[in-house]
C-alpha cells in the first residue's frame, strides 16, 4: 500500500491485549493503549460508566459526605462548631499573611507576622470571649481569675489592640 507523497505511513493495528476496552482506536498513539494507574485502582462499577455518569457517582459521595460531616458538626454543639471556625479563620489567615509577607518582604516591615498574629489573637478574643464566658457560665462564677476576665472583657480587649497598635 503506498500513500501519497508526504502522508506519514500509519502502523499497523497492535496486538489486541487482555483488559483493554473496545473504545481505543487501533491508529491512536501507544501511551493511550497502556492502561493508566488511576483507572487500576478505580472500582469497577465507575469504570464500566461513561465520564458523564463517573463525574455524579464522585459528586454525589463527596456531596453525602460533606452534607453527613456537616450535620455531625452542628450535633457536636456549638463548641464544637466554634472550633471549626477557629480553625478554618486560622489556617486561612495563615495563607493571607504567607502572601503578604512574601510581598512585603522587600519593604522590610519589622514584626509583620507577629503583629499580624498578635491582631488575630485580639480580634477572636473579643469576639468568642463573651459567648465562651456565657457557656461556660457556672465555671466563670466559680473561679476569681475568670469572673475578671469576663467582667473585664471589653476593656482588656481595648487594651491588647491599643498595645498592638
């Protein structure tokens, strides 16, 4: 079989080999004939769907899973919940003030991060300060040094951001 002048000669169809579908060309490049590591360890029922179907099987488990995650959350109570939050604002505020220090690095701000972190501590402690001291209530009127804080709050929350400042 000879082909016109500049047309590259296509190969051959490959050996079939075991496992692989019936969707794959016999004219398409090597690298698509070898069975890829993401498919090796995908169960066979999503494999055996089309990628339309394989995309809602994967977003509806993530979705019961987010969904189930969240109820536990709101089950644990609201301390819990406060602690997620905690944690979500901080590791946000970690990537924030990464960006901003890798900007302002060349202008030499001293005590960037520390200050930064230091506003962070300021900012939770007013406002989780009030609704912790009413939690936890009975423990407050118990022990002198929390009655302070808690009669205090507002004022030792002005003092640490004017001492930050």
């Amino acid at each position: 079989m000879t082909e016109p002048p500049g047309q590259p000669e296509i190969a051959a169809s490959p050996p079939s080999r075991p496992g692989l579908s019936s969707w794959i060309s016999p004219r398409q490049p090597a690298y698509l004939l070898m069975p890829s590591p993401r498919r090796q360890n995908t169960p066979e029922i999503v494999i055996a769907s089309s990628s339309r179907w394989k995309n809602w099987w994967i977003r509806g488990i993530l979705s019961l899973a987010m969904i189930s995650f969240f109820f536990l959350i709101i089950y644990l109570g609201p301390i819990v919940l406060m602690l997620v939050v905690l944690y979500v604002q901080i590791k946000c505020f970690h990537e924030i003030i990464t960006i901003g220090y890798r900007v302002y690095r060349s202008y030499e701000l001293p005590w960037f991060r520390t200050l930064s972190w230091y506003i962070l501590l300021c900012v939770n402690y007013f406002f989780y300060g009030e609704t912790v001291a009413d939690y936890f209530g009975g423990l407050v009127r118990k022990e002198v040094p929390l009655q302070f804080l808690a009669r205090y709050h507002r004022f030792i929350s002005f003092a640490m951001y004017l001492a930050g400042e």
